[in-house]
C-alpha cells in the first residue's frame, strides 16, 4: 500500500479485525524510525538479491512494539519469498521445529517471534539448521534409535526478542545480522501518527498529533492504539457521529477516560509508583513484595511496566530494592523527603542487589 494512498471504504470496515496490519508499513521505503537499522538491512538484502541467494539469517532485538514484527513481512516483500510465522513457546520440542523446517521451501522466511522462549532441544536442532541447512531425525527409542540427517532447502531465519541476554551464544552468533531496535522521538512518532491518520481518513490538528505522540512511550505500537482510542471517542461524541476534526480537547479527554497521563503512565504505572510512595515511603521495597501490594505478576510489573518508569526517571533500581525518585513523588502530586537522598547514595553499595 502506498504511503499516501487512505484505505478503502472496505479496509476501514476490517480495521478493528487487524488494525496493526492494515496500518504497517510494506517496505523499507515507508518504515518510519530506525534509519540506521533499515540502511542496514537494506543493503544485506540487496547483496543477497544480486546474488540469487536467500539472505542471511537476521535476528531483531528490541522492546515491545517497535516494529520487528513489521520489519520480517518488509523482508519478506523484498526478497519476493513466503513468510512462515511461529513463536518461541511453541516450538517446545524438537519434533515441532522439524515438522516446520521439513516443510520449507527454497528461499521461504521462518520468522520466530520471542526466539529466546525455545526450549533447548528446539534450539540445539535450530543450530545445524542454521549453519548446515540439515536437520538429523531420531528414529527408534533406546539401543535401536538411528539418526537419519534430512536435507532442508536454504532459508532465512528471522528471529525476534525482547530479551537477547537470554539467548544463548551459540545461537546468537549463527545470525548474520543482528539489528537492535531503540525507542522512537517525539519527531518520528509524529510522523508515524501522521500517517496512520492519513491512512484512517482522520482530520487531525498537529497539536493533537503532539499530545498523543507524547503519551506513546516512545512506542509506535502505543501511538497507533492511543490513536485509535482518541478516534473512537471523537466519533461517539460529536454531534454528527463522524469525527470530522480532533481537536486536542478531545485528545485530552479521551486520554483522560483510559487514564493515560501526560506522560504515558498508565493505572498500573501509577499503581507501582503510588505504592512505593504512600506504603513504603519512598522505598526501597522488593519487586517480590511490590507485585504483591498492586495484585500483579512479578513479570508483568519487572518486564512491562519498571523500564518505562526508569526509563523516564521516576523509579530507581537500587541494591536494596526500588526507590521512587524526587521526579516520582512530584509526578504524583506529593513533596519527596528531605531524606530521599539517602537512597542514592553509597548507603546500599555494599548489598547484594535485589532481584
């Protein structure tokens, strides 16, 4: 789809089926952010297509919703090749990556999105696959099972994380480009909103665009989701039952009805960093005992909602435990401890640092 082109009246019924996809880009050319990244992979995709081979095996590192799943379909429509889609917590057993790779056909895409969730059979297979485009097939049991190598066609494996530290060497190192993906700016997340409107058909002010873009943690995922929040709220309140223009009003309180502040931070954001301040004065407190008090996951509060709020200084990872920052206490409305700094300083440098 043309950057420019809107969709049709038929595409705007289907949205809510798939709004990420109708919104994703389908080539380098239209992805917005990561230029350094997508100059890369352009040229390791342009070299494998000069050569008439399937390009090198790429893997994409980054947090959630920055686009790695949107860049493995652009390899895909570059190289001209089929895209096989499967994630890590399926691929549990060797047997289920075999059945995969059997299948492939010359020059075909495997993206395995969350790659570091595999278990270690499925791993060890993926190793040979890889390197040797051959996988060896246990028949038998016991003093009787014979291994039978099976040649697979030449592949691209693309594999997506959000956790590469979780990788194992080996198979890191068998990828022959590896792309971290960061955070968005102010800038390119207008941009991506720009467009998503355009495509939508939504008449939007550029200082609505700027509200929304400010609250999307720097995530294009987020922007798009807020975007289409803002739009649902336009249209049920106006007068006509058509959202003609959005005006940063409307921005505002639609925002406010899905509790999305002025700086991203959603009702469970809120929830940790409230905690920390009114229960545990400021902290430190265990991330244990902090999921505890807010009826949380302890993954769900280390993994979605803690980087964020480090990220944007109002939560510390200290030694002892998290601490809430001055900007922390003041983003809630409340005046920090005079004692605050004590919780930066050498007083926990000596501990072991809380999980």
């Amino acid at each position: 789809m043309d950057e420019d082109q809107p969709l049709t009246s038929g595409a705007l019924h289907s949205l809510d089926e798939g709004i990420d996809g109708a919104l994703r880009p389908k080539s380098l050319g239209e992805f917005i952010g990561q230029k350094r990244v997508c100059e890369q992979l352009s040229l390791v995709l342009e070299a494998s297509k000069q050569r008439g081979s399937a390009a090198d095996h790429i893997l994409l590192s980054g947090p959630p919703g920055l686009g790695k799943t949107t860049l493995a379909y652009i390899v895909a429509t570059e190289m001209n090749a089929p895209l096989r889609i499967t994630s890590g917590p399926t691929l549990q057993r060797a047997g289920d990556l075999a059945a995969i790779l059997s299948t492939l056909t010359e020059g075909e895409i495997l993206f395995v999105d969350e790659i570091h969730r595999m278990s270690r059979p499925a791993e060890e297979m993926l190793y040979l696959a890889m390197e040797d485009f051959r996988v060896d097939i246990i028949v038998g049991k016991g003093a009787g099972a014979a291994s039978i190598p099976l040649a697979i066609p030449k592949f691209t494996l693309i594999g997506a994380t959000t956790r590469a530290g979780l990788l194992p060497s080996p198979l890191r190192d068998r990828f022959g480009f590896t792309a971290l993906l960061d955070f968005y700016d102010a800038t390119e997340l207008t941009r991506v909103l720009v467009r998503s409107a355009k495509l939508l058909q939504l008449e939007i002010s550029a200082d609505s665009i700027n509200e929304i873009a400010g609250r999307s943690r720097g995530t294009p995922r987020i922007a798009n989701r807020l975007l289409r929040r803002v739009r649902d709220y336009a249209q049920v309140h106006s007068a006509s039952g058509k959202n003609k223009s959005i005006s940063v009003a409307q921005v505002e309180a639609a925002l406010e009805l899905y509790e999305v502040d002025q700086l991203g931070l959603d009702r469970l954001d809120r929830s940790i960093l409230r905690a920390i301040v009114e229960r545990f004065n400021g902290g430190p407190v265990g991330i244990s005992t902090l999921a505890l008090t807010v009826g949380e996951e302890v993954e769900t509060v280390e993994a979605v909602c803690e980087p964020f709020l480090v990220r944007t200084g109002l939560l510390l990872r200290t030694p002892r435990g998290r601490v809430a920052t001055e900007a922390g206490w003041r983003h809630l409305g409340l005046t920090p401890p005079e004692s605050l700094n004590l919780f930066s300083g050498g007083e926990f440098a000596s501990s072991p640092l809380e999980p």
